[in-house]
C-alpha cells in the first residue's frame, strides 16, 4: 500500500498541505509492460477533526508517486490531519500528521 509522506502547516487560518504518495499507479497496460499486478491509488481522502477537507477518486494514469497540494480553513495549529487512501485491491492505509 501507498507510503505517505504530508507536510501541513496553518497560518492566519488557513492550512496549507502537501502531501506525497509512494505508489507505481500501475494500470494494465504499465502492469503488463514491467509484469507486475495492477495497483494504483483509486481514492484519497484527508481530514481535518474528522471532517473531510479533500476528496479525489484517481486511475493509473495518475503520475507514479502522486504529489498533491491544496489549502483549506478549519485547521489550528496541533490539530491532526488525517489521510486514508484506497487502492484498486481495495486495501487501505492511514497516516496522520500534526499540524504545525
């Protein structure tokens, strides 16, 4: 499943996030050229005190190791951010990361 590497940080009320996803984002066609599975992020969802802030459903044609960035309000600094992805297996990961 995706590592997860996030960085947030608040300022004035707003927080911005990066967040990085290790992940091949392998569809079919680039499963069979390396003869590897098929597995790629399908879906990526962050919270911020459990209420969602960023939603996004991918596909393999996503870049291999995702990068996203977005800014969002209802964050203080300490608060946890929170990311589950879930891949086309239907396996999950969570990762937080306090927010600075």
């Amino acid at each position: 499943m995706a590592k997860m590497k996030i960085k947030a940080k608040e300022k004035k009320g707003v927080v911005k996030v990066k967040a990085m996803f290790t992940s091949l984002m392998a569809d079919k066609e680039e499963a069979e050229k390396k003869k590897i599975k098929v597995d790629y992020i399908r879906q990526i969802v962050a919270k911020i005190n459990g209420k969602v802030v960023y939603e996004v459903t991918t596909s393999g044609f996503m870049a291999e190791n995702p990068l996203i960035k977005f800014k969002t309000k209802g964050g203080k600094k300490g608060d946890k951010i929170e990311f589950t992805t879930t891949d086309n297996n239907g396996k999950t990961a969570t990762s937080k990361k306090k927010i600075k």
